[in-house]
C-alpha cells in the first residue's frame, strides 16, 4: 500500500534511509557521513520538514507492507520546478515492486498537480538507483555535471492515453499508478 506519509512515520523512515543509502555509500564515504549521529539527527528534521511540507510544495509517500515503511518516496516544487529528492527502499525488501510502485505513484502526483517535467540526482556510484531510473524513463541532463559525485537525470511526465486534461483516468478505470497491496 502507498500511503501519504505522518509524522510518527519519521524515525521508521529515518532508519530505512539510513539504511538504503548504507548500501551504495558504505566504502566510498566516511561512515558518520551517513549513519553517525549527526546525520541521523540531521536527516530526520529533513524528513520532518518535508512530511509537514503543505500539498502544494511536494509530498512524502510511503510504501507500508503489514504496517512496517517499506519504502519512502519524497518530491518538492518550488519556483515552478519539481524534484525527486528521495526515492529509498529498504534493502530487505528489494525486488519486490515497491520502489516501482513508489514511482506509480509519485508520477500519479505529478499528472494531478500539472507537473510535466521532473529532475533529480542521483549518486554516481549507485548504479542500481541509475538502472532504476533509466528503466522508468529518465533521462541524463545534456549538460555536464556540476559535480563529481551526482548525475542528473529529467523525467517527461507524460498523460497516459485517454487521460483527460488532468492526466486523471476517464471514470470507471483505475489510475495507472495504483499498485496492489504489497507491491
């Protein structure tokens, strides 16, 4: 199930992303660059801010199997652009359809709000996240990278066919971001 985060989600979702960025950073950062306790306290009032974030501005989903956060997905709009700045599943439940359906559901956001372009970055090194989103549509920026230690990728957020104005599915059909339970 995909579910708007809360604010009692905040230490369940600290601790996936800690968990999640582990995985692709562990031998090429400092270990309290990501998990020690400055981090930890710094990434769960990022968390908060962006789970009390108002609609308009972004959202924080998150994926929940038998009432555990098994993904978190975050994005923002300011100045008219849209990010993706976190898109984490917890290690244990890899290929399993989560970060997929997180991704559902984000783009499901993205068509209600009018949204048509998305960007984010992505750790160099963290291939699995770039295979990822390659196979969901994103694209490299053409121009170079700013930094060494990210890529930037854009997502087209296109209306699936037969969609109205909205992006919304015609009534009577299920939105094309909507994924079983437990995906």
């Amino acid at each position: 199930m995909i579910r708007t985060a809360r604010p009692a989600d905040l230490e369940a979702i600290t601790a996936l992303h800690t968990r999640a960025r582990a995985t692709y950073y562990r031998g090429r950062v400092p270990e309290e660059t990501y998990a020690g306790d400055l981090h930890l306290a710094h990434a769960r009032e990022a968390w908060s801010r962006a789970v009390a974030r108002p609609a308009a501005e972004g959202a924080v989903l998150c994926a929940e199997q038998d009432g555990v956060v098994t993904g978190v997905a975050a994005f923002h709009t300011a100045d008219g652009a849209t990010t993706l700045t976190q898109l984490h599943v917890d290690p244990v439940h890899w290929r399993r359809g989560t970060g997929a359906a997180l991704h559902a559901a984000c783009l499901d956001a993205w068509r209600r709000a009018g949204i048509d372009r998305v960007r984010l970055e992505v750790y160099v090194h963290n291939l699995r996240a770039q295979a990822f989103y390659a196979a969901h549509g994103w694209l490299p920026d053409p121009r170079p990278a700013e930094t060494g230690s990210h890529l930037t990728l854009w997502l087209a957020v296109t209306r699936p066919s037969g969609a109205g104005p909205s992006g919304a599915a015609p009534s009577g059909v299920a939105s094309p971001g909507a994924a079983p339970s437990g995906e």
